[in-house]
C-alpha cells in the first residue's frame, strides 16, 4: 500500500522553538510537549484532560480543574509534559 505523503511538509525541530503559533508535538517515548503558545492558549491550566476520538483518529487536550481523574500537566521551563497514552 503506498502512503500519500504530498499534504505534508518536513518537521523543523528549530523553527518549532521560535513559532508563535500553538503546536504540540509527541516525543518520542510517548510524551507530549506544548508549546508556549499553546500552553497560554489553553489558559496556562494546572492540569488537562487528554481524549481521544476513535471514530476520527483525533487526539484533544481540555484543560480540567484539578484533582481531575486520567489528567495530568507539569510546566517545566517553556515546555509542558504530559504522560504518554
């Protein structure tokens, strides 16, 4: 099966420090990271709920009052970890 690759464009790890607009990616070990554009975006929660759409194959984040069950969010620096699914 051949996987149509022409929507996409190459992932900058150094233009994603500088970009002012929100982006999350997903480390490596599962991990998410925010942005800080993202993270303010957001309203700079304590603590997120991560969902998941199985019909769509979508990943969201909504921010939650804390404690919250499944939620989990820790500023560090200017990124934001939250543990992998």
């Amino acid at each position: 099966m051949e996987f149509d690759t022409t929507e996409f464009e190459v992932f900058d790890k150094r233009a994603a420090t500088t970009n002012p607009n929100p982006m999350v990616t997903i480390q490596r070990g599962g991990h998410f990271s925010l942005n800080k554009a993202a993270y303010r975006a957001m309203g700079e929660p304590e603590t997120v709920e991560i969902l998941f759409s199985r019909a769509n194959k979508v990943i969201g984040l909504r921010p939650v009052s804390p404690p919250a069950r499944e939620a989990s969010l820790s500023s560090r620096r200017e990124r934001v970890r939250l543990p992998h699914l």
